[in-house]
C-alpha cells in the first residue's frame, strides 16, 4: 500500500494527519483504511476514477458527511494535533477553518459584497462596517475579482460569468480566513479560460492557505498540485510528489490510470 | 488489467511510432552492414547506393518527429506512454546519426580506392561485426522493451571500444612505419572511428531504453546540486 506522506518532504509538519480513516454509507464501505498526510500551503490533489472515494475523502476533512444520512466514520482526522471528530469539536467555527469550494458556483441570491461579508458576520470577524469592507475587498483582491466587481458591489453575485461566480466562492471562502481550502471539482463547469483563472487563483492562494482539490482532469492535478493522491475502490494507491505521479508512479494502477487504460 | 487505451487510436498512434523506430533501426543496421561490404569489395557504385539510402533514413526520422509532436500535443501523454514517446524520439536522434555515420563510410569508398590486406580486413570485420550485433541487439531491446538485454550492451560496446582500439593502434604503427598505403590507411583510421562512434549511439540507444522502462536516468545522479549549479554557471 502507498506511503502515506510524500517522499522528499517528509521533514515539514503536515497541517492535516488523516489515521486509518473509514467511512461507510449505511453498509457500504466508500473509504478503506486510508491514512493520509497534507503538507501546509501544499496543493494536493485527489484523482481517481468515479467512485473511488476521493470526494467522501474529501468531505472528511471538514465533516461535510456528518450531513449525509447514513454516512459513519472512523478513524481520527488531526488538524494541528486536534482530532475534528472529538465529540468536544464544533463543527461552524471547523467549517471555517477549513473551507470549501464546490463544484457548481452557488453564489447566494444578495449582492456580491453580501456574499462575501456573510461569514464573517457570522463568525464575527469585524467589528466595524469599515473592518468589515476591509475584509469583503481583500478576500475579493485575494480571488482576483476586485477589479472586475469593485464599481457593482451592491449587485448580485447571480449575475456574474461562471467563472466570476466561482472566484466570488473562492472569495467568500477565503473572507473567514481559512487554514485550509477544500475544492471539490472547482472548474467542472467554467470554459477553458476561467478555468485558467482559477488554477492561476489556486497558485497565488497556496503562498497562504493549504489547498486540497478533487479533480477528474488529470491535466489540472499535473498543472497546479504538488502533491497527488491516486484513489481506486475506496483505497489510496499512491501519494507522492506530482512529478513523480505523472512520469515514473510506482503502482501500476496509478500508471494505467493516468495513462488512459481505465478509468 | 488490459494493457491497452481505453482510446484505441491512441494504441495505433504508438503502435505505429514503434513499428517506425524498428524499422529505422532495421534499415540503419542493412545501411551499416552494406557500407563495409563496400569497404571490403572497394565497389564504388554500391557506395553510392548506400549514401543515397540516407534519405530514406532521414525521412523516417522526420516522420517519428511528427508524430511524437502530435501524440504530446493531442494526447498528453503520462509516465510509461510519455517515457516512450520521449525514448523513440530520443532514439531517431541517434539512429539518424547512425545513417549519416554509415553515409561517411560509404562516402570514402565512392571517393577513394582502397588497398585493404588481409590482416585490416580481419580487424575490421571483427569491429563492424561487433558494432553491427550491438546495434540489432539494442533495436531489438528497445522493441520488446527489455532493460536486461539492454544492459548487455554496455559490457558489449567496451568490447567495441578495445577493438577500435586494436584496429586503430595498428594503423597508426602503419603511419608510423611509413606504409606504402597510407591514403587507405588513413580511410581505415576513419571508418574505425565511424564504427565506434555507431557503438556509442548504440550505448545511447540502450540507456534510453532502460529509461523507457525504469524511468532512470542514468548520468543523473553523476554531479549533487551544487557541483551541478557551480559547472552550469562556470
């Protein structure tokens, strides 16, 4: 089985320590035994095929299952030495600190500055308008946005492109200041050139946040992450440096599936 | 699990990069072998069939070309298909130096008229047959992608080296004792040159396939990074 941290940078602290991690849907068990180490302000990807496990991975790691019915984990997930499943662990201010950007934009239906300012409203990060105009126009900054957006704040974040909507997600998660970005399929549904927007988006925002992406485009995982995990059947494969991945894997499941024999 | 593409177009693309690189190593080794019968039966016109036979090496080169470019370019080739590509383009390289390397020798019979006795003549079939095993050797390694027969052929060119070695020490003791032959003397000193330098594409050849294989580069561990950063800014 794979090694759980990649090979060359074994000497950094990782930021997430997954341990022996399964989780089931009812009887059905989606991830095998997986444990898993996520190096800070890293891009890591997640491939595999459909069904692999890589989303309900994914969503371990800020307890997004906890809302699927039926859905039961085990295993320990340590976000800086805290297991986020003690039963002590509040699953808002989590959420925050790891944040999510889904497959589909879904901007909610208020203005562009609304959406961004909603969390952190809510978490209550500002304690002025004007702290809290700060933070909506860094986060907006942050995502590239401000300056197509900045003259049409109060309108709403339904009317954008595709691409702007997801960059207005990406805003609004970055805007609760997060440790770690989750991106489910973040460019699935943009056209080649926001998509080129976002992967370039995801290389600015590493410097600051720890980004892990699930992605069936084998071309995005090679283009932005430095780290890639190859799952198959509920099982991680491989994990290594994407280089390595991509050129030389060691499995030979990897290797047929990055080069087009199955999938 | 099946070793093809789930895109069987992407299959015959390979396919057909690989048919290509084994025919230009087959036609290389018949160019290489005809141009020392030239050397060895000293007929000009059969040299000037081999020196045109070039350009159906060359063509083959410009045809892989093609055709990796456009597998990279439509495919995105990874890992084994991608070391592949790279391998068979790497290797037209060499090939294609190995044809011209083959033209020069034939070259000098169109040009000249050789008087080979019986002792160069044996030192130079021992040297082209060695050179000449190595190569179908390392053409047929790099077909069925065997690292273990490719390994042979680094022991194997040492022999081609010794013998390059051999031949040419023996020429220059011509030289030294003022041969009545000298021109051809100095040809021979060429061809054995021509010949060793084909043992080293072979070489080349080999590596590459252990590479297409194994995904190791070999001389790549040769310098640590700072020896390497200091000789590149040297």
């Amino acid at each position: 089985m794979a090694s759980n941290s990649p090979s060359d940078t074994q000497e950094i602290d990782p930021v997430v320590v997954c341990k022996n991690v399964n989780v089931f849907y009812g009887d059905k068990q989606a991830i095998n035994n997986i444990s898993l180490d996520i190096l800070p302000k890293t891009i890591t990807a997640f491939i595999g095929p459909s069904g692999c496990g890589k989303s309900t991975f994914l969503r371990a790691l800020n307890r997004m299952n906890d809302t699927i019915e039926g859905c039961r984990m085990e295993g320990e997930i340590l976000i800086d030495n805290t297991n986020i499943y003690h039963p002590d662990i509040d699953v808002v201010p989590l959420r925050a600190r790891v944040g999510m950007v889904f497959q589909k934009p879904n901007p909610f239906p208020k203005s562009i500055f609304d959406n961004v300012a909603y969390g952190p409203k809510i978490h209550g990060l500002a304690k002025t308008n004007a702290e809290l105009a700060d933070i909506v126009e860094n986060a907006l900054r942050g995502s590239g946005l401000w300056e197509e957006v900045k003259d049409r704040l109060d309108q709403p974040g339904t009317g954008l492109s595709g691409g702007q909507q997801q960059r207005l997600c990406i805003a609004r998660t970055i805007a609760v200041a997060p440790e770690i970005i989750l991106m489910d399929e973040p460019c699935s549904a943009l056209d080649p050139i926001a998509t080129a927007k976002i992967e370039a988006l995801m290389t600015d925002l590493a410097k600051d946040f720890t980004i892990i992406i699930v992605t069936h485009s084998m071309q995005q995982a090679a283009r932005v992450s430095k780290k890639t995990a190859f799952f198959h059947l509920g099982d991680l494969i491989e994990y290594d440096n994407t280089e390595t991945i991509f050129t030389n894997p060691t499995d030979s499941k990897t290797q047929d599936y990055i080069t087009g024999r199955f999938g | 699990m099946s070793n093809d593409h789930i895109l069987g177009t992407y299959d015959e693309e390979l396919t057909n990069l690989q048919i290509l690189i084994t025919k230009m190593g087959n036609e290389c080794a018949e160019m290489i072998r005809q141009a020392i019968d030239c050397v060895i039966s000293n007929d000009s016109n059969a040299a000037k069939q081999v020196v045109s036979r070039d350009k159906l090496i060359n063509a083959i080169n410009a045809e892989i070309t093609v055709l990796s470019q456009n597998v990279i370019a439509l495919r995105s080739p990874m890992a084994n298909d991608l070391r592949l590509i790279l391998t068979i383009f790497q290797n037209a390289l060499n090939l294609e130096r190995t044809g011209d390397l083959a033209k020069n020798i034939a070259k000098i019979i169109v040009k000249n008229d050789l008087v080979i006795d019986a002792s160069a003549r044996d030192k130079l079939e021992k040297l082209s047959d060695a050179v000449l095993q190595n190569l179908t050797d390392v053409i047929t390694a790099f077909n069925g992608l065997d690292e273990a027969k490719a390994q042979t052929i680094f022991d194997a060119d040492k022999i081609v080296d010794d013998l390059h070695d051999d031949f040419s020490s023996s020429l220059m003791l011509r030289i030294k004792n003022d041969d009545a032959h000298s021109e051809t003397v100095m040809h021979l000193l060429f061809i054995s040159r021509h010949l060793e330098r084909i043992g080293d594409h072979a070489k080349n050849i080999a590596e590459a396939t252990i590479y297409a294989v194994s995904g190791e580069i070999n001389q790549l561990d040769v310098f640590d990074d700072v020896q390497f950063e200091a000789l590149l800014n040297a």
